[in-house]
C-alpha cells in the first residue's frame, strides 16, 4: 500500500534529460551549514546511463561525482569518455589526498558503452587494500590497485549529475559509504531500492530536466 509519509510511495520510475548545458547538484548543506555528508574513503557510487546518440564530442564527462568546495577535487567519479574515432567507454576513480591531488582511475577500455540504451555503471574503493574496480551491469570490468592511494574526502563538498557536454539520460544514482563486493553489486545493480538501505548514504530518484 501506500506510506502517506513518503514521496516515493508509490515509486514512479523517472529519469533526468541532460542537452549538455550543465549539471545538477545535490547539496550536502545541514540546516544552511556546508558539511561533509557524502565523505567516504571506502565507497561504492552506482548510476544508470543512457547516453544520445548526439553524444559524439571527443572528451571526459562526469555522470556522478563528489567535488569539494574549496579546490574541485573528486572525493569519487563515474564518467563517460568519448574516444576521436567516436568510441564511448566509461571510467571510474578520485583525485588522491597523498599524492597532490593527481588522478587514480580505471576505464573500461574496449568494452564500449552504448548509446541510446540504458547501461548500469558503478565503482567501488577500498582504502584498506588501495582496490578501484569498475563494473558494467553489474559486471566487473576492470580494477586497479594501489596501496598507497587515499581519496580527498579532507572538506566540504557537494554531489553532481551530469557535467557541461553530456547529453543524455540518467537515473537511479546511488553512494554508498562502504566497498561493496561484487556479489553485492551483480545482486541489487537491477533492483529499485527506494528507501534506506544498511550503509547506503542516498539514493537519488531523478526526475524532470
């Protein structure tokens, strides 16, 4: 039946239109004051793509990411990269606290994206072990490893969807404060979890454009 306490209740499936004029942020704010909220050294962030086929302009767009306030360094991002000859594939990493702020990420090399159709993209870091891994519908595709690489998470930050240049779909984005196993992503990547769930920071239900 229906929770009267809920919007979500009942659930209607929607999705966010991107024409590549800019992004939309979720605000990290707790009664008017800039937080940490979505920080995370271990994390896992998951969204559904379905980038246009317009989407034809060679360079690096962020679908999902944390950016701090004071420097635009990635606590986490998940993107798409378009290639010269036209080829879409994705990525996934942060900017590292030990090292300058210089870029750890993976990408899903030849595994191309499609466009026009929906695509479940997720990444997970784990700190203790310095594990990147990357999954496609809920399939690993790649995972790097360095022990010594630390995410920024030192600062207030904020939450984006899209980025300037993306054109497209996107729903269901997710962050989650832990390093889920890949079991645990192949197992909800294709479920709506609408309420909390253990460990899990958000869920943004998109709506509207």
């Amino acid at each position: 039946g229906t929770k009267v306490l809920r919007s979500e209740s009942p659930y209607v499936p929607r999705a966010l239109t991107f024409d590549g004029s800019g992004r939309v942020e979720a605000t990290e704010q707790v009664d008017g004051e800039e937080t940490m909220l979505y920080a995370a050294s271990n994390w896992t962030v998951e969204i559904w793509v379905n980038p246009d086929a317009t989407l034809t302009n060679a360079g690096s767009y962020a679908v999902l990411q944390r950016e701090l306030i004071s420097n635009g360094a990635d606590n986490f991002v998940v993107g798409l990269d378009v290639a010269t000859n036209g080829a879409l594939t994705a990525f996934g990493g942060f900017d590292r606290e030990d090292d300058g702020h210089s870029t750890f990420a993976v990408d899903t090399g030849t595994a191309v994206i499609p466009r026009g159709e929906w695509t479940h993209l997720a990444a997970s870091f784990s700190a203790e072990e310095g594990t990147l891994v990357l999954y496609k519908n809920g399939v690993e595709q790649v995972r790097g490893t360095d022990t010594g690489a630390q995410p920024v998470t030192a600062g207030a930050g904020r939450i984006y969807l899209g980025s300037t240049g993306f054109v497209g779909l996107l729903k269901e984005a997710r962050v989650w404060n832990a390093t889920r196993t890949g079991a645990q992503v192949y197992g909800n990547y294709s479920m709506t979890l609408i309420f909390s769930a253990y460990q899990m920071e958000n869920s943004f239900h998109c709506e509207g454009s």
